[in-house]
C-alpha cells in the first residue's frame, strides 16, 4: 500500500535510538534528515541512533553551541546541526547547501535539529516529526513518563514505502 507518511510510536528512548539505528544501516549518502519536534522530543536520541547505525562510535553530542558536529569515522560522514540559537536569516547565510551538494564536503548524512528554522529545504529530504505522546494503557494507574510519536516523511515516495515496509519487519509499531 503506498502512504504519504508514517506514523510511529515510540514507547521510551530505547525505541528512539532503535529507529535511529535502523535508518543509520539503510540511509544514502546526501541523505538529508529534518528533524522537528518540541524541547526535549527526542531529536538528539534519534541522531545518536543513527550514528550507532552507521557504526560511529564517538559519542554525539548535541551540536547546540557548535551549531555543526561532523563524525567522520563512520560507514558514511555524518553532519549534525541544530538550527535552535539561529535565526531565519543566520540559517540562510550558512549555505547549508554545501552539505547535502557534496561540493566543499564529502557526501554524507545530514541531519538538522530545529529544521523548521530552515527558510528553504533542499530537493530532497527524510523529515521527522516528534511528538509527546501518553502510554495509553501501560501508563493507566502508574506515574509513567510520556513516550513518542514520530510522524515520518520523505519527498521520495518510494523511499516512504521502503521504509514503512522495513520498520514493519523490524517490529516496530507503524500507523498511517
Ligand atoms: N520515545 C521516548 N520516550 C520517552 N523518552 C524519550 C524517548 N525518546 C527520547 N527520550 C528522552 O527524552 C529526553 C530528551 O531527548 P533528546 O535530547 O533526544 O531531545 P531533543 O529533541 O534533542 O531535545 P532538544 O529540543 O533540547 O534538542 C532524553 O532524556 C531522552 O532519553
Ligand atoms: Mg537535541
């Protein structure tokens, strides 16, 4: 079946970094991941994810004051941004376009923290919605925190359908 998105629940931050690592084995260099989601989402879990899957064994820090984190040592570069301190128009002078073009840097991955401050997004792109979202029935009489939910979409459609089907395989829960 072909969907315009996926929608995922993520129970706690173990089930975050899994999609991460999941992706991380499967992702393309110029692979760009849009990231957005309230403080606190699990934007970070998901990249630290990510770069387990690509085999990074360097810790990942939230690139919050460095605005830029890049990891070299991994199946594929990854670049790790996070766009919370900037402005609009501070983004754009950043020509962030020079990651995902491959021109001044090898080609990689790269994945933006606060993506909703980009002004303009490059032609194509995975994009990650996180979400608060209560445990329903596992939470029902106890003080349990929130978990996650993750909307995900890609401009490539047949990417979609790839890693619908993929994230079934692995178990994780998927709605669309
Ligand atoms: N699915 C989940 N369920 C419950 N807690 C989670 C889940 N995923 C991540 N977390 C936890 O949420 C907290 C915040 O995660 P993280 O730092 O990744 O969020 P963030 O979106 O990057 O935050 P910021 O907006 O500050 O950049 C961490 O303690 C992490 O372990
Ligand atoms: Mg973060």
């Amino acid at each position: 079946m072909t969907e315009e998105s996926i929608t995922i629940f993520l129970a706690d931050a173990n089930a975050t970094r899994r999609l991460g690592i999941t992706l991380g084995q499967i992702l393309d260099p110029g692979n760009v991941i849009l990231l957005s989601g309230d403080l606190g989402s699990g934007k970070t879990t998901l990249v630290q994810g990510i770069a387990e899957g690509l085999g990074i064994t360097e810790p990942i820090v939230s690139p919050t004051f460095t605005l830029i984190n890049e990891y070299l040592a991994g199946k594929l570069p990854l670049y790790h941004l996070d766009l919370y301190r900037l402005q609009p128009k501070e983004v754009t002078n950043l020509n962030l376009e020079s990651y995902w073009e491959g021109v001044d840097f090898e080609l990689g991955i790269v994945a933006i923290e606060w993506a909703e401050r980009l002004e303009y997004k490059p032609p194509n792109y995975l994009q990650f919605c996180l979400k608060y979202q209560d445990n329903g029935d596992a939470a029902k009489g106890k003080l349990l925190p929130p978990a996650r939910q993750v909307e995900i979409f890609s401009v490539d459609l047949s990417q979609t359908n790839n890693i619908n089907a993929l994230l079934k395989n692995q178990g994780f829960t998927t709605s669309s």
